[in-house]
C-alpha cells in the first residue's frame, strides 16, 4: 500500500434549479481523479446523498477495475425514489487499502441549472475514511437583502419641477449561495424644485411715432414698447433700458407772414399855397416775410391833403 498522502480535496458540487429534487430524482455523480502518483484507486466506492428532509440509499459505484485511474474522469448516475427536500450534501465512502487522491467532485440533479458548492480540503485514509469531514455540503443559502438608499443626487433643474434620485444595493447581506436577489428597484426617483421657473422680461416692437409737436421750426415725437415679450413672472428680472424713444421731426423753419413797420414822417406838402398833397411809407419788414411767409397786405404809402400856407389839412387821402 502506498505511504499516505495528505490530500488538498477541492470539490464543487454542481446543482440545478433549488436543489430540490423531485421523488425519483437521478443523481449524477462525476469524480475527477488527481494526476499525482498513485492517486487512483481500485476499491469499491459508495454515494449517498442528504436533504432537508432526509437521505438516499447508499449507491455502489458500477465503475471497477483499472477506473479511477489517475488523471481520469468517472461518471456515475443513480436513481433514488427518497424525497430528500432541498439538496444539502453528497457523502463518499470507500473501501479497501487504495488511497484515492480526488480533485474536484460534481453532482447533477435530474436537468436543472447548475450550483457550484465551495472548495473542500481533505484526504482519504487507507481505512476508508474521509478526513477531516467525509460529506461534501453546500453552505445555507442567503437571500440578498436590500442597503439603506444613499443620499438624493443634485436635482436635474432648479426650477419647473425636474426630478433627482438615489440607490440602494443588494448588499445588506448580499445573496449567496444561490440565495435569492434583492425584490423591487435599486433606484428610486422624486420630484424636486417643482416652483415655475423665473422668467425675465422682454421689450415689444416699438409703436408707430406719435404726431410732431410742431409743424415746423423743429418739435419731437415719441414712440413706446412695453415689457411684455415675454413680461417678467416668478421673479424674473425686470427690462433693461427705457420705454419710451425721443425724436426730432418737423425741423424745417416756420414760414413768416411780412408785417407793416410804422408809418415814417409825413412829406413837404407839394404846394405853397392853395391845395396840395403830402404823403408817408411804411416797410414791410416788421417782420419781413421769410420762408414762404405772406408779403404784408396793403399799400405801404400814405397820401394827404395839404395848403402850402400854413399846412391846414382838408382832406386825407391813402391809396
């Protein structure tokens, strides 16, 4: 009989599903044997497995001889009516002197989705007997369980109702062992800054311009907008600038209608003696006419009777 070994045993059971095989489940064993020195074995070799509800019949392996060799792979299936409930541990049990070097053991029930069990550590004695544990099991299952949410992110807007959002992760504890995930959404969402944007204000096209002040001589004429394209609500900033524009219009000068000066000082009579006549003018230029203004109306002489002795006036006479 060969020295013994002590052995680094990885196993990894692989399950489908929930593990919990129906009444007649198949069993699907697959061993791996080692490559290192005398690491197969030709003694018989025994499987049972065990649930929450109880366990298989001991199954002899149908595999002799030279099988089991080193470096080989060896497939064994078996056919149990036991309802064992869920799936816990595969237990193998082997006889005679042969140490048996084992590298990694699957297991299969009937066709449902595989489930990997941790490493296991361990070697076999040459009295049959596993050591330290002879059952290779699956850890207990560990639904996922959801964290405490984060903090809110920075809203998507400052105004006009946008929205902001924090997570949580499946953390608390995480799932293991094929325990089952977080239910419902990592992320929540909500409103936020839901107050109606400010809106600044804007000028309207100016109006028509209004009538001139004057008709000539130079007056001014306005024109207006107002603060309403769009008007300032929830705050926003009022316009900038005025709302009223100054022009000048109408800066041709102003006609000027000719007016009469004063009558200037009456002539020398025209005879000594007897009747005679005398006369005085005036100008048109108080003002006088300018820009198109009106000549002044009238005659710009004055005409009289006179006597040369003594300039007794008669008659007055204006043409």
């Amino acid at each position: 009989m060969q020295e013994t070994v002590q052995l680094i045993f990885f196993i990894s059971v692989v399950l489908l599903g929930n593990l919990k095989p129906a009444v007649g489940a198949q069993y699907t064993v697959t061993t791996y044997t080692s490559d290192i020195t005398d690491a197969g074995t030709d003694d018989y070799v025994y499987f049972s497995f065990t649930g929450s509800r109880g366990e298989t019949s001991e199954y002899e392996a149908d595999n002799w001889g030279n099988d089991r060799e080193r470096g080989h792979e060896d497939t064994y299936t078996f056919i149990d009516s036991a309802d064992i409930g869920k799936f816990q541990c595969v237990f193998i049990r082997k006889t005679g002197s042969d140490g048996w070097h084992i590298e990694k053991v699957m297991l299969q029930i009937d066709s449902r989705e595989n489930y990997n069990i941790p490493n296991h550590i361990g070697w076999l004695d040459n009295d049959g007997t596993w050591s330290p544990d002879a059952a290779f099991c699956i850890p207990n299952s560990v639904d996922g369980g959801w964290s405490h949410y984060g903090d809110w992110s920075e809203c998507s807007s400052d105004c006009e109702g946008r929205t902001q959002t924090r997570t949580r992760t499946c953390t608390n504890p995480a799932p293991a062992n094929g325990g089952a995930d977080c239910e419902g959404s990592s992320t929540e969402t909500q409103n936020c800054n839901t107050n109606p944007c400010p809106v600044d204000g804007g000028w309207s096209d100016y109006g028509d311009w209004s009538e001139c002040s004057a008709d000539c001589g130079g007056g001014t004429q306005t024109r207006t907008r107002t603060c309403t394209n769009p008007a300032p609500v929830n705050g926003g900033a009022d316009c900038e600038g005025e709302s009223t524009e100054t022009q000048d219009c109408n800066t041709n000068p102003c006609p000027v209608n000719g007016g009469w000066s004063d009558y200037g000082d009456w002539s020398e009579c025209a005879a000594q003696c007897g009747g005679g006549t005398q006369t005085r003018t005036r100008a048109c230029t108080n003002p006088a006419p300018a820009n198109g203004g009106a000549d002044c109306e009238g005659s710009s002489t004055e005409t009289q009777d006179c006597t040369g002795a003594g300039n007794i006036y008669t008659d007055r006479q204006q043409i």
